[in-house]
C-alpha cells in the first residue's frame, strides 16, 4: 500500500484578524477623567519634582485682563482705563488727543497757506497762468521769510502727528500695566514695616541675644 503525503492548501491563503481597538490599546475602555468646566490642568513638562499647575477660572480671567484691556485701549481709546475701574484718566487721554488734533490743525492751515503763497509768488515771477492771488497779510514777507515759516509750521505740524501718536501708544500701555496690577497691594503697610526683633551677637565663648528694631522696606 502506497501513501502520498501532499499539502493541505493548495495555495497561501491569506487571514484577516479584526482587532478590537480596546483590544489594541486596553487603556481606551477606561474611564477618562472629567476636568470641570472652570478649571484648566497643563501637564507639560509634568515631573515627580514638578506637579500639574492647577488653574481655576478666577485665576485664568485675571491673567486674561492685561491683554483684554489693551486691545479694548487700541479700539477705543479709554475703554481699557473705564474697565479697569480708572475712568479718570480717561479726560487726560482725550484732552491729549485733541490738543495735539488741534494743534496739527493749526500747523496745518498756515503750511498751507503759506505754500500757496509762495507757489504764486513762483507763478508770477515765470509768467506762468494761476487764479490765485497774493495774500495781503503775507506782502511784507519775503520768499525767505516765507520759506522758513512753511518749514516751521510743517515741523510742528508732523512733531503733532509724533505726539498723538505717543499719548495713544501711552493710552494702550497704561491699560495694560494697570490690569497687570490690578491685585498688587501696595498699601503703606506692605511697603515700610517697623517691628522689634532680637540680633544675635557673638562673643568670646557665647551668642548673646541683643534686642533690636528691623525695617522692612519694599520698592
């Protein structure tokens, strides 16, 4: 009797495995941990040395108050002071606005005038065609004259642009730094304390206690 051993498949048959993800990674079915709503956990850069920083929503919408106070200071200037609580400065800020919207008006109106002035003067003198007249309150004044007086207005007039520009920038600057210090306490008596206490003074053979008076003093 013969017998003929032979391969059950005939041809590699490939076997597909499903696998379950909680399969996969056994961590996934357990439950996860519910942080409140009004909390917010960081756990970067977390070591045995250096827990989570915790954070409450107090916490996190006061060190959200500098950068809300500028931007709301940038868009409308004082509206950072008024939520800060320091509406007073807001007729500071606006005075400085105006005063130098003023005086750039001011600077403005004569630089003008006065280069018109001489841009007829220029006209007539190279027979050129121009509607314009002289104006009677400049005959006395000479082109030199003239001319150093155009620069003097257009000096102030841009040296007002500088200044607007500075008690805006000012303006956005205060709201932040006064929200940044909006829990800083800064009472007389956290800055200058006098209270006894007793110095220790060493001897020959001991440590004699001496009474003494210490000053505290915070900048």
């Amino acid at each position: 009797m013969m017998f003929t051993t032979g391969s059950v498949f005939s041809q590699t048959d490939t076997v597909l495995i499903k696998v379950d993800s909680a399969m996969a990674n056994p961590d996934s079915r357990q439950p996860k941990t519910v942080v409140p709503k009004d909390t917010v956990v960081r756990v970067a850069g977390e070591t045995p040395d250096k827990p989570a920083v915790v954070k409450d929503s107090a916490r996190l919408a006061i060190e959200r108050m500098p950068g809300q106070a500028a931007r709301r200071s940038a868009i409308v200037p004082g509206l950072g002071q008024i939520k800060n609580g320091r509406w007073w400065k807001v007729p500071f800020i606006y005075g400085g606005l105006v005063g130098t919207a003023l005086v750039f008006e001011f600077n403005q109106r004569y630089y003008r005038d006065i280069l018109t002035e001489l841009q007829v003067r220029y006209n007539e003198d190279n027979n050129i065609p121009d509607d314009r007249e002289q104006n009677p309150k400049y005959q006395n004044l000479d082109e030199t004259a003239l001319q150093s007086g155009k620069d003097f207005y257009r000096r102030n007039r841009d040296l007002s642009v500088l200044v607007g520009l500075g008690v805006y920038a000012i303006n956005i600057i205060d709201a932040y730094v006064d929200a940044k210090f909006f829990r800083w306490d800064v009472s007389d008596e956290l800055s200058f304390r006098v209270k006894p206490s007793l110095q220790s003074l060493p001897t020959h053979a001991s440590v004699v206690p001496v009474p003494g008076i210490k000053i505290s003093l915070a900048l």
